[in-house]
C-alpha cells in the first residue's frame, strides 16, 4: 500500500452547511411563536396622584389678521408682547396649535410662531387641512 505525503485531505463542508440552514429555517420559523412570560409583581402607585390633562392653546389668525387665542382677541401689532404677557397665565408645557388663513403671508404665522416660542413653548404645531 503506498501512501502520496503530497496529497492534501479536503474538507467536504456542503452537508454541514445544508443542515445548517435548515436549522437556521426551522428557528426562523418558530421564533415568533414562543411566548416568553414570566410572572412580575409591580409595586402599587399612587393612588392620590393622577395625570392632569393639559389643555392646548388654539391660536387663530383669519385674513383680515384677527387674532385669537383661546377666546381672546389680540391685535397683531403688539402680539408679541401682550402674548408673553398672557402666557404667564397658561401651562408652558400645554400644546399649542397654530390655525392661519391660507391667504396670510409666511412671514406673519412665523412671525406668530417666533412670539409662541419665545413665550417659553416647546410644542408648537400648525393646523393644516389634511
């Protein structure tokens, strides 16, 4: 019996690769379907204390440049300040929404916009159709 030193064994890894992704599939497969669970006590809140829901601040401005907010009426000149003023009543943190007339000039509702924020609002959003 004669034996080749030269020769170099090879490593046939196609079966072991098939039977991987099979596994691979199986596991893919059933993954979604285990349910975990796993029994937590929670420790008791508050009952006292409640979430108070903010209310929004609603901001109009129609064509002829009428300003409201909320039921006030302000006037467009001196909005800036008179609104800082009357923010000093209202939660910064409420949400206010900003409804304008389609008509009006960009740079009004940002205008009213750039008062809102420097009042101390963070959420500030503007009302469109759609």
């Amino acid at each position: 019996m004669y034996y080749d030193w030269e020769e170099k064994p090879e490593l046939n890894i196609t079966p072991l690769v098939d039977v991987m992704l099979v596994l691979l599939a199986i596991l893919m497969v059933i993954a979604p379907n285990i349910i975990y669970e796993e029994a937590i006590k929670l420790p008791q809140g508050s009952v006292k204390k409640q979430l108070e829901k903010i209310p929004p601040v609603h901001i109009s401005i129609d064509e002829n440049l009428v300003l409201k907010v909320n039921k006030d009426t302000f006037d467009l000149n001196s909005f800036k300040d008179n609104f800082y003023r009357y923010s000093r009543k209202l939660d910064l943190k409420a949400t206010v929404l900003i409804s304008a007339d389609k008509s009006l000039d960009y740079g009004v509702v940002m205008e009213i916009l750039g008062a809102v924020k420097q009042s101390g609002f963070t959420e500030v959003s503007l009302a469109t159709n759609g």
